[in-house]
C-alpha cells in the first residue's frame, strides 16, 4: 500500500487551454485535479494554458485536494518552460508523460534540480507505454531518493493500447496482465496507483464496472475525463457503509478480552486474521480523511 492515505479515488483531467474547465475544476469534487498542459492543448496554445495553470495552482494548493500538473514530455520543446513555471507555481506534484526506463526518471530529476524546484513537490509517472510496463518495478526501485520523489504511477490505457496495436473492450481482459503488472510494480515500491480513463462519457455503469474492476486489482483511484464521472469513481474507490460497518466489527471483535494475544479469530463465520485488523483501521483511517475533505459520497 502507499505510504500516505491521502484520497486519490477520482484524478480529473483538466484541460489547460480551456477556461471554462480551469474555472469550473475550482468546484468539483474529484480528490485529484490533474491540470493539462499535455495532450489536451494545441501546440500553439502551449504558453498561454501554461501561465494559466500556474495561476490557477497558486490559488488551488491551499485547499484539501491534491493539485497535480500534467507538464509536457521531456524531449519536447515545451518542457524546460513547464518545469520552471511548475517550480514556481509550486503545485502539489508533477506528473510526467512518457516515462519508460529509469534513465528517463534521472533527466527528469536533473531537469527538476536545473529550475531549483522545491525538493517537497513529488513526482507522478505515466506508465503508458510497453517499456513503462516492463521497467515499471526497476523505476519504482529508485523512486524515493533522490529527491523529487516519484508517489504515484498514472497508467495512461489508452495510449499503452495505441503502441501495443490492440484494443479496450468491455471487462479489459487483454490489457488486465499489463494493468496487473504496473499495480504489482507500485504496491512493491510503496507507490500509489490510479487507473486509466474510461471513454464512454455517458456510460455510468461501464464507468463504474471498470472502477470496481481497478479496486478488485489494488488501485487507489481512477483518472476521469468529465465532471460527470467523479461521483462515480468516488462511490467504487471510497469505502461503503457496509465496509465501514465491518471494519469496526473486526477492530471490536480483536479488542474483546477474550481475543488478546490471538492471530487468528472468527467474526460473523469467517476467519479473520491480524492483517484484516490492520486492513479494518486504513479503512476506517481512508474514511476520515475523505470526510475531512468534504468530498464524502451518499454510500460513505
């Protein structure tokens, strides 16, 4: 699991170049605003949704949610402009396109270190291409030190599914061992994870299949497209009444006096070990820090 327990249950994608989305993301409650200055802006719009995203996470940081900048890759003309704006802006972390070996992690960290960016702000990784997926483990390896740290792995599905020539269909089954990879990558590296978008804008329920299919796989949260996904993603990531309801039974079932010094109880007929009372109290900890968010679902 991630060191920290800060909510990424819902990460929108925020277009740079577009005002009218800028100014709206001040009120949606996704726990994540990734700020785009990547794919989303034309190439000759580039400076212009930069100085506006540097302006908008001066004013975002402050609150509860995570600001994170979505900067340009590193070999194209654009990036030493974004990371010395970014440095200054200071948002809560960068998330960098198109990292795929570990000497990629080391231009982005020198390049960091050239604009003297502050050694607090950590790095996000796209892991969305197949060499991404096959050194996922080797960049996590080395994601803590030095400084700026890499906290979390973005897994950018469709661009992995344009480069391996393949497809995105209902229930993921040819991309699932490359999903699987990158979680297993992270969770052995201590770094968060966040699913892919889904395209279908409309379809709530698709939406919320893949979410459910993203936890099932250990993800922390899901990358959105639309305002209108958010809720969706919150509810599946965040843990539900019924969740919340068991974890206290098993925290109260390990605390009884007849169950001190035990490894292993029983609690409503089935077995419960001491890893299930430490998964109980991150539930309940999760819960928490979402409600101090205010960013709380119907279900929570």
């Amino acid at each position: 699991m991630p060191a920290d327990l800060r909510p990424r249950r819902s990460a929108l994608f925020v277009p740079g170049a577009n005002e009218r989305a800028l100014e709206k993301a001040r009120s949606i409650m996704a726990d994540v605003l990734i700020l785009d200055l990547e794919d989303s802006v034309a190439p000759d719009r580039k400076n212009k949704a930069r100085d506006a995203v540097a302006a908008l996470v001066s004013e975002l940081t402050t609150g509860r949610r995570e600001i994170v900048v979505r900067i340009n890759g590193l070999d194209t003309p654009w990036i030493a402009r974004d990371i010395a704006a970014m440095a200054a802006a200071k948002p809560d972390a960068i998330l960098v396109p198109k990292l795929s070996r570990t000497d990629d992690l080391r231009r982005t960290r020198a390049a960091f270190a050239a604009a003297h960016a502050p050694k607090t702000m950590k790095l996000w990784a796209m892991i969305e291409t197949p060499a991404a997926v096959l050194n996922a483990s080797a960049m996590g390896a080395i994601a803590a030190m030095p400084s700026p740290a890499v906290t979390c792995y973005v897994i950018g599905t469709n661009d992995l599914a344009a480069e391996l020539g393949g497809a995105i269909r209902p229930g993921r089954a040819a991309m699932l061992p490359h999903l699987a990879q990158v979680v297993l990558a992270a969770r052995a590296h201590g770094l968060a994870v966040l699913d892919g978008t889904f395209n279908a804008i409309e379809d709530r329920r698709g939406l919320a299949e893949e979410c459910l299919q993203g936890r099932d796989l250990g993800m922390d949260g899901k990358t959105v497209i639309h305002p209108n996904q958010v809720p969706v993603a919150n509810a599946a990531f965040g843990p539900s009444r019924e969740d919340l309801a068991w974890a206290r039974k098993v925290i109260e079932a390990f605390a009884a006096p007849d169950n001190t010094g035990k490894g292993v109880i029983t609690v409503d007929g089935r077995m419960v070990e001491r890893l299930h009372e430490r998964v109980a109290r991150r539930t309940l900890e999760l819960a928490d820090a979402i409600r101090a968010m205010g960013n709380e679902t119907e279900d929570a």
